[in-house]
C-alpha cells in the first residue's frame, strides 16, 4: 500500500482516461444537433467511452492492489474536475435577454 512510482503512473493514466471520457461526452453532447441520428451518436459515444475506462480498470483490478486502483479513480475524478473547469460555461460573457429582464 506504498506509493511507488507505478502508483504514480496509474494516477497519470487515471487522469487521461477521465479527461478523454468526459471530453469525449462534452464533445458528443456539442455535436447532437448537427449529426442525423443523434441517438447512434450517443449510444456508440457511451460504448467507446464506457468499454476503454473499463478495459483499462480491469487490466489495473487484475494486478492485484486495490491501491491502485483507487489512485486510477482519484485520477479519473481529477481529470474530470480539471475539464469542467476548463470548459464550463463563462458567466461573464453570457448576457440575458433585456425582454426577459424587462418583464416585456
């Protein structure tokens, strides 16, 4: 239960794979109206997502230290904490309608 340097590196790859998770769903999300079938884009989006962070669970569950495993997913959560900050909305440059502002 020592932090090594593959601790380290499973903490690398956690971070990889949550920014490429959600990246992958902001972006599915973005391009929903300009696909024709937004339902295959979604469901093959979420199998992709879904079927690498798995593949890549299991290879870290079957080394055996569950240590690891729990860096790979503080590093997951991490990669998803740095995107949304990255790109969430800017408040600044959203500017209400004066229609709605004004009751009119």
């Amino acid at each position: 239960m020592s932090f090594s340097i593959y601790s380290l590196l499973y903490l690398f790859i956690g971070l990889g794979l949550g920014i490429l998770y959600f990246a992958g769903l902001w972006l599915t999300l973005k391009n929903m109206n300009q696909v024709r079938s937004p339902i295959i884009l979604t469901l093959g989006s979420f199998i992709l997502r879904t079927g690498a962070v798995f593949l890549i669970l299991i290879y870290v569950a079957r080394q055996g230290d569950w240590f690891n495993i729990l860096v790979l997913l503080v590093g997951f959560i991490i990669g998803r904490i740095l995107l949304s900050r990255r790109i969430g909305t800017k408040k600044d440059k959203i500017k209400p309608d004066s229609k709605i502002r004004d009751g009119k």
